[in-house]
C-alpha cells in the first residue's frame, strides 16, 4: 500500500510539472504580455523598461528556471494586473467551481445510475430505446448552445430561474443541469451496457441457479460488479467535469477559476494562468489517485495485491 | 424406485432475429430417485441446453420449449411461473457449472455467496446460517472452512472453487443435482477427487443426479444409467453394464471404440469420422446416418423411432423387429 501511494505521488508531481511546463512555452509563443496591458501609445522605451521589470526581456530558460525555483516554494507570482498573489486569485475561485462541478457530478449520477440499470434491465424495450436516443442526443448538444438553449426558455421566456451570477443554490440550477447533461448521457449509457455485459457472467447465472430473485441478481450482484468499471469511470471523468465547468462558466458568468483563467488568459496575465494550471492538474490527477484508491476498495481482485 | 425427474418428448427451440434453431429434439430420459444418470454425447449435441431447460434457466426471450414436458417431483417445470422456478432453484434442483474459474463472483465472499440460497430457501438465523456453510464447506472437503468463508474466489484454486460450487449446491440439500461437466477444467488428479466426493455425497444422501460428460470412462466410474444424446437426441438409453456390455447404437460403439483402453496398442485413437450435423442440417432421415457405417437407404429417407429390447433403447433402424427391438413409442 505504501509503495503504491509513493508511486502515484511520484506520478501526481510529474503530471502536474509537465502540465505547468507545456502551458509555461506555450503562453510565451503565443506573444509578449506587456504590449496587450500598456497603453496603444506607449513608447518603446516604455516597453523596454517594463519588460525590465517584469524580467520578460531575459532569455525564456533563465525564466522558467525562475519560474520553476519558485513554483517548487507555491510562489506563482503576482497578477501582471491587480498585483495581487496570483495563487491567492486561483484559490479563491475554486469553491465555485467545485461547487459546480460536484452539483454536476451529482445530478449525473442520481440519474444516469438508475437510468442505465433499468435500460439494462428492460433491454430492447421501448423504455430501453427512448434511453439510449436521449444519451446519444445529449452526449451530442455543445454545452455552450444547451446553456443559451436553457437560458432563453428558463431565464428570459418564463422568468423562473436567473441566467447568470453566483451566490446561491438558485443561480447554481442552470448552470449545473448544463454541465450535468453530457455526463448523465455518457454515465447512462456505461452503466447500461456495462449492466447488460455484468449480467450475462456465469456468477450471475449460479446467483440464478441458486434461486436469488430478479431484484437482488440486478441491484445487488449485477450493480455491485458494474460499480468497478463505473467507478473508473465517473473518476476520469471528474477532471473532463472541472475542464467542462470553464466553458459553463463562461455562458453562466459563474465566478470560478475556469472563467478566471479564461479572462487572465485574454488578458495575457500569465502569473494567473500558471497558477491556474497548476491547481487544475494538481486537482485532476489527485482526483485520479483518489479513484484508483476507491477502485482498489470495490475490486478485492485488486485490494489483496 | 420412483421418477424423480421425467423429460418427456421435449423440443426446444432458440430464435436469433429471424433465423430459428431446434437444438433439441424430442428428447426423453428419467432420473430415479438416488440414482446417478449420466448423459453423454459429443459437443453441441444439447447436453447443457437440456440441463438449463430443467433448471428453468433458458434465455427467456430467446429460447421457447415448444413442446414437451419436464416433470419434476410431479411438478411441471415448463409450466412454472419465474416465482415458482426461484422457489425451486438451489433449492430442489442444485446446477454445478463446468466453469469454477467463473461460477462465482468475484466482488463477494463466498460467505456472502453461500448465504444467498439459505437466506432465499431457509427461515434460520444468521447464526444457524454460517453454522449450516461451514458444515457444508467441511462435508465437501475444504480445510481451514471458517477462514475460507471471509475469502474472496480469486484467493482459492480452481479445485477448491468447484468445492464451493458443490457446496453452494448442497445447502439446501435438494432433491437433484445436476452436474454439467464438473471437472472438465480441472488437473487430471482433482477431477477424480471431486468425482470421489460427488459420488460418496450421492450415497449418503437420498439425492439425484443427473451427470453431463462427454467422457465415458467417467460414466463408467460414476453411474447407475445412461443417457445418449446425438444432434440434439437421445439415441440409446441402458443401464451402466448394459451400455458398455452390449451397445446398440453405431454412434455409442463408436464411442466406445474411441475409449483409449480399448486400443491402447494402436498408435492414433479411433474417432469417429465426420461431423456433427448442426441443428439447421438436420433432414428427413437419421441423424446420425452422414457418419453411420450400417446406413441403408431407409436411414437417409425415415428418422428411426425408438426400440426396446427389455431395459435397453436405441433410436436405430438395426433394432428393427429382425434382430428383436420393440417399437416403443
Ligand atoms: N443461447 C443459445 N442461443 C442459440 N443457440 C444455442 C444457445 N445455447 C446453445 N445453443 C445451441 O444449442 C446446441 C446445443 O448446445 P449445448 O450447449 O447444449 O451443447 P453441449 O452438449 O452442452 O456441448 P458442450 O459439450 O460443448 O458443452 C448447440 O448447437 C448450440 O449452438
Ligand atoms: S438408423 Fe441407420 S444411420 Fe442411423 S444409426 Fe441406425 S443404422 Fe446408422
Ligand atoms: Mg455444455
């Protein structure tokens, strides 16, 4: 157990250096910050001395050096625009985004689970059919149109729900639906077909031959062995979830580090992207480590070894 | 002695999409009470098929008992609700599958697994329960009975599952077991330990069972009677002595030519030639006639009714009235 979370910690701290590192060269192609925050008119000697300042004159290793040598300490700097800790900035944005997120995740799984059990069980059904037509539609709806879909009938057409803003458990109703809505569709149709797949094992067909009725073959022994694969599932899927909230965030204006990054990204304040990346890789692969550790409780298999 | 099972002239019919197939034909056989009957015949010829129909455990939608009659215990299986069937199951009627490796679930003890039956078919406690497992687990031969109940399947060998399987079997100490070929997976030296310990529980409980094998020696070991299946029929029926003694179907002697002891010297091991008609290929005449080396022309125009000569049957045109047969059907 030990030397199995020392690996995945190794693994956690490689992921989230590579990530910073790929974001690091890729922001610093794509321009030089200080011409987009100074002024149109500003003098090349302006420039100049700003970029003295802020150390972007120097040549790009000798930065990342820097940066790295304070990233190791937590130090991402200040924002290039308010001065403020850019990590700070981030830190601040993430309840709202996991608050997002996990309303998401936990719409999606109070629907999809049940949903694709009982297709599963109905199979070839008309109920069965409807299901697995609705997934492919909302697996296929861009978030984005679906958001402004939800938005013009919910918000503008019948006024019964408030289109954009944080705060309260109100203002998170559309937003989450929407984040929620490829999810239900994907986890929906895993848990059917993984359900479909379970059932047809020879353990199921000794629970049967032992007289185990239909209710318990499905919701105990069935469900209990889909939970494996779903499980595996849901927890990859968190990192697309939080990925998924920035552009929710955007069509919501919901205050959370996705639309923070994506207006530092604008901005070209890159203290902020940095730090941003840092803390969504970090995020995404401890959650991963967390479902390996689930992964391993559900799967004795896995658990002994 | 009474009939414990009767199969009477049973079809059975699979349907996938449009096409239709009739794996099973017309079969009859019985299984006395305390007896063990053995099946046996080549791969595909409806041995597991037969097994689940009695069982109930046919695919529902894709399979349908189109005629006949499975009287079990002076019930009519075919006729049983899925209710009444789950009643049975574990119950009356036990299954052991040829597959130990998968017969059991892998995300429950098999304490979790062997509670299912006794919780399903018996009002005990919890206490009584886990006493009733153990002595089980101890009557099939599994040491260490009190550790294995917290141990998950991939922990254990694939003989020691099959012991789990018997004994998930067992605990309700049913009426019929029906084995479909139990040791078929398993080393050379643990199959003849779980065929030892299948046949001492068989006579030391009033049980039944019905063994499915496509390995003669093994019927020669274990049972009272047996059973001939070909293509989806059964084509001779006798007792063990009488089968081996005195064959009369060219399919059974075949089979019994191809038993390594009666041609130990020769240096490749008789098998009979040809293959199997599928149940789509079937036609007018005999079933085995493609193969048969007596085939006259009535075989390929007319299917052989079944002849009686005493206790012994045979679905053969040989047993014809000149050489003694009874049409007995
Ligand atoms: N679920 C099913 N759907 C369609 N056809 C099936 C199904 N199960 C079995 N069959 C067919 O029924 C026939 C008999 O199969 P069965 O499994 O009973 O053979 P068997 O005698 O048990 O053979 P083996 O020794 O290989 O176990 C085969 O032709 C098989 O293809
Ligand atoms: S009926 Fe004819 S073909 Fe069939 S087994 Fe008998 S002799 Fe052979
Ligand atoms: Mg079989």
């Amino acid at each position: 157990m030990l030397d199995f979370v020392v690996k995945r910690s190794l693994q956690v701290i490689i992921v989230v250096f590579l990530a910073l590192t790929a974001v690091f060269f890729l922001i610093r192609l794509s321009g030089d910050p200080t011409a987009l925050f100074l002024p149109p008119d500003t003098s090349r000697e302006q420039i100049e001395e700003y970029r003295e300042i802020l150390g972007f004159n120097r040549p790009l290793y000798v930065q990342y050096g820097e940066f790295v040598g304070n990233a190791i300490q937590g130090d991402f700097g200040q924002s290039l625009r308010s001065g403020e800790s850019a990590l700070g900035l981030v830190l601040a944005r993430l309840p709202a985004t996991f608050q997002l997120a996990f309303s998401a995740l936990f719409i999606s799984l109070l629907i999809s689970i049940p949903l694709g059990v009982l297709a599963a069980y109905k199979r070839n059904s008309i109920f069965d059919r409807i299901a697995v037509a609705a997934t492919v539609v909302g697996q296929a709806i861009p978030s984005f149109w679906l958001g402004l879909l939800l938005i013009y009938t919910f918000a503008v057409s019948f006024s019964l729900l408030p289109s954009s803003g944080g705060g309260s458990i109100v203002h998170l109703i559309l937003p989450s639906v929407t984040l929620a809505t490829y999810s239900i569709a994907r986890f929906t149709r895993f848990t059917r077909s993984t359900m479909l797949d379970v059932l047809r094992k020879d353990y199921i067909r000794t629970a049967k031959a032992s007289g185990a009725p239909t209710g318990s073959l499905v919701l105990k022994y069935a469900l209990k062995n889909s939970l494996i694969p779903i499980i595996t599932l849901v927890a990859l899927d968190l990192g697309t979830l939080l990925g998924g909230a920035v552009v929710v965030e955007m069509v919501f204006a919901w205050p959370g580090v996705g639309r923070l990054l994506l207006q530092s990204l604008l901005n070209r304040d890159f203290p902020i992207v940095l730090a941003g990346v840092f803390i969504i890789a970090f995020i995404y692969s401890i959650v991963n480590f967390i479902a390996d550790i689930l992964y391993a409780y559900v799967n004795p298999q896995i658990r002994v070894k | 002695m009474t009939n414990l099972l009767e199969v009477n002239n049973l079809n059975i019919c699979f349907r996938n999409g449009k096409s239709i197939t009739q794996p099973i034909r017309n079969v009859n056989f019985t299984v006395r009470s305390g007896e063990i009957l053995g099946i046996v015949g080549e791969s595909g010829c409806g041995k597991s098929v037969t097994s689940l129909a009695v069982m109930g455990l046919l695919p529902p939608k894709s399979s349908e008992i189109t005629k006949g009659e499975i009287i079990f215990n002076e019930q009519h299986i075919e006729k049983m609700s899925e209710k009444q069937l789950q009643n049975i199951r574990g119950n009356e009627v036990s299954m052991i599958f040829q597959e130990p490796m998968t017969s059991l679930n892998p995300v429950f003890t098999i304490g979790q697994q062997l509670m299912e039956p006794l919780k399903q078919h018996k009002s005990l406690t919890k206490v009584q329960r886990k006493e009733r497992i153990i002595e089980v687990l101890k009557q099939v031969g599994i040491p260490r009975a009190e550790q294995i109940i917290d141990e998950y399947p991939h922990q254990l060998s694939g003989g020691m599952r099959q012991r789990v399987m018997i004994s998930l079997a067992l605990l309700c100490e049913p009426k019929l077991l029906i084995a479909d070929e139990p040791t078929t997976a398993l080393d050379v030296t643990i199959q003849a330990q779980i065929l030892e310990l299948l046949k001492r529980i068989i006579a030391e409980t009033n049980m039944s069972m019905m063994l499915i094998t496509h390995d003669l020696g093994v019927i020669a070991e274990m049972c009272h009677r047996v059973v001939v299946m070909y293509a989806g029929s059964v084509v001779e029926e006798a007792s063990v002595e009488e089968l081996f003694d005195n064959p009369l179907h060219p399919y059974t002697k075949g089979l019994l030519k191809s038993l390594p002891s009666q041609n130990e010297r020769k240096s490749a091991l008789y098998s009979i030639a040809g293959q199997v008609p599928r149940p789509n290929e079937l036609g007018q005449g005999c079933a085995f006639a493609n193969r048969c080396e007596f085939a006259t022309e009535r075989c390929l125009t007319a299917a052989p009714p079944v002849f009686s000569v005493a206790q012994h049957k045979a679905k053969c045109w040989l047993l014809d009235e000149t050489v003694g047969g009874v049409f007995s059907e």
